[in-house]
C-alpha cells in the first residue's frame, strides 16, 4: 500500500509540474455527435482555490449581449486522477470551480448557434459557430474555448484534428500543419479570439498586395462561387485601398473566410453580412451565380477590410482592453463603422471605379 501510494504521488507530482503556463485545448472534427463536439483543456497552474472559467457573454465588433456560455453542457473540471471536482454556474457563461489547486483539466460540448435548439436571442452568424460534420465547420473561437479569471494573456495551444482532405483558412499565422492534425499558438485569449477559422475542403487562392499576402478561402456548396472567382472580382479595390493607404497596408496578412449559404430562406438570425478581424473577416452570405454576388462581395470585403484601419489598429481604451463579461461599450461607432463605410465607397469614387452619381446614390441609402 505505501508502494501504491508513493507512486500515485509521485505521479501525479510529475503530472503537474508537466502542466505548464498556458492553455493546452484539443478539439476534434471528426467526432462529431448530435451537432456537437467536445473540447478538453489542459488547463495552466492555478494558484488559488476557487477559480472562474468564463465564455464570453459579447465579443468585439458585435454590439448585442448573446452568452456564449448557453452553447456549453456537460461541463466538468477533473483533477489529475480524472476525479470530478465541484463546479457551479454562476450565471449564463461562467463556470467556479472549487479546489482549483488540484485542477488538471476540464471537458465540455459545445452546441453550434447557426442550427442550435436555443431558439432566442440568435447570435449573428458571421459571431457564431457552425458544426458539419464531413462538410464545413466555422470556429469563432469564442464559441468553443473561454479563459480563466485573470489569465486572459497566458499563451494559448489549440490542437485541432481534421477529416482528411480538409483544410483550416484562417489569419492566424502561427500554425503547424502535421497529417490531420494541426497545432495553432496563439499569445492570448484576445488573439485568440481575433482568429476565426473555416474547415472544409479547400478552395483557396492568394492575393499578393504590396508586402501583404491576402488569402481568399470559399466554401460554396453547390461549387457556384470560386476562390479564384472571389480574388478576380476583389484584386483591383484591394490594390486600389492599398494605394488610398498610402501605398502600404498595416498588416502583412489577411484572410477573406467565405461561407454561402444554399438554405433560400437564409440563417435563423435572418441578415447576411460579415464580421471584421484584424487580419480577417468571415462572411456568411447566399450562394448565388457569380454575377449576382460579385457586387456583394467587392461592397462587403471593401468595408471589412478597411477595418484594419478603425477599429483594429486606432481604437478608444474600451476597445483595446475589451471586457468579454461586462463591456463598457465605446461611443465611436460613427468612427468604427461610418468612417470605414465612406471609405469603402470613397475609395472607388476616388479611383474612377465608381461614379459620382453611384457613391452620392448609395451615401443617400
């Protein structure tokens, strides 16, 4: 018994001094069951004995409370033995784990929020997740991983494995691709965030602007829309915004991430649109033939992009250090969205691929 007990303790010794300071998750996309997939995190040392494990209830570009953390079931914290330790719900998406010292890991489903059974409050999609097994999987990584009370700027590790053949298009640069699995690191829960990714098979192409490699990605489930279609109609405004910014961008990577819809009747939120990233947006818009979405794309992708600009690299203190659990919204959404919607339209006023009568016509709108 004492051989039993002082090898248990050794173990378990050795474990933890393995748990090191950052966030350990793996997800995997091949198990998928009941629209839902399951997360496990290693997480990093915790030095107190109670800890909070929150989702966030709002994200950054998004101005509406949707409670991230009603996606969540089956929650459970374990120690190194795989014990359960006891955790509480405090409110919709926060979770207080008791005898957090002894916390090794935790494992929870998440529900996706384009199809969930939540039939309120639905999260706009583009801010949402979306779970197709063998088809396309949207992560807004807010959807699937949170952070510990104030540990948001530890490291973050995401292990994701993928169904072969398919491919994960993000702006996130630091990745390792092995087989079917691929590795992001990412330098905390804000970036994290930031990152959006779309698996599925891969339609890709890469615009070269100046110093900036700008990756357009489309998932198009009846094949109607290219990448290369998407990168023809979109590589003049860019060069053309690239020129408008003094010839150079602020970022040296982008990612246009492109989901069509086949669904006639649209998304559950009942708008299309997309949501800006400092080094992506994600749209979420209904296929179409080509010539009907071209415009579409070009207005959409002209206004996202801009938004390196505002509020992505100039931004007020409540931007800069956003409270995923209780904002405190800024007042600059006349910069942040009507400064970048004019220049959007500005831009090809300016360079003659646009009328004066069409930009006053849509200024008008």
């Amino acid at each position: 018994m004492k051989n039993i007990l002082t090898t248990g303790f050794l173990f378990a010794t050795l474990v933890v001094a393995a748990q090191q300071n950052h966030y350990r998750f793996s997800l995997d996309l091949t198990n998928v069951h009941s629209d839902r997939l399951t997360v496990y995190l290693t997480t990093p040392s915790i030095s107190v004995d109670t800890i909070v494990y929150h989702f966030p209830a709002i994200v950054p570009g998004t101005y509406k409370i949707y409670n991230f953390g009603k996606y969540i079931s089956d929650f459970k914290a374990l120690d190194v033995f795989g014990a359960e330790l006891a955790v509480t719900k405090k409110g919709p998406d926060s979770f207080q784990i008791a005898g957090a010292k002894k916390l090794y890991s935790l494992r929870y489903e998440v529900e996706d929020t384009w199809d969930s059974k939540v039939k309120t409050n639905f999260v706009f999609e583009p801010a949402g997740t979306n779970i197709e097994a063998d088809t396309c999987f949207i992560l807004n990584n807010h959807g699937f991983f949170g952070y510990f009370d104030g540990m948001k700027r530890l490291p973050y590790k995401i292990n994701i494995q993928h169904p072969p053949g398919f491919y994960g298009s993000s702006g996130l640069s630091d990745v390792v691709r092995e087989n079917n699995t691929d590795i992001y690191t990412v330098s905390n829960y804000m970036n994290l965030v930031d990152g959006p990714i779309m698996y599925n098979r891969p339609d890709t192409t890469h615009i070269l602007l100046g110093g900036t490699d700008v990756l357009i990605s489309v998932y198009s489930p009846r094949k109607l829309v290219s990448a290369k279609f998407v990168a023809d109609s979109l590589r003049i405004l860019l060069d053309l915004q690239r020129q408008y910014l003094g010839g150079t961008l602020p970022v040296k990577n982008y990612a246009f991430l492109i989901y069509l819809s086949d669904n006639p009747k649209g998304y559950n939120s009942g708008s299309f649109g997309a949501l800006e990233h400092s080094y992506s947006s994600l749209f979420t818009l209904l296929e179409m033939e080509p010539r009907f979405i071209a415009q579409t794309v070009k207005d959409v992708a002209a206004h996202e992009f801009f938004h390196i600009v505002t509020p992505l690299n100039i931004h007020s203190y409540e931007i800069g250090e956003f409270d995923y659990n209780a904002p405190v919204m800024s007042q600059h959404l006349w910069m942040y969205e009507g400064l970048t919607e004019y220049s959007a339209h500005h831009v090809q006023v300016k360079y003659g691929t646009q009328s004066l009568e069409e930009f006053l016509d849509v200024l008008s709108k």
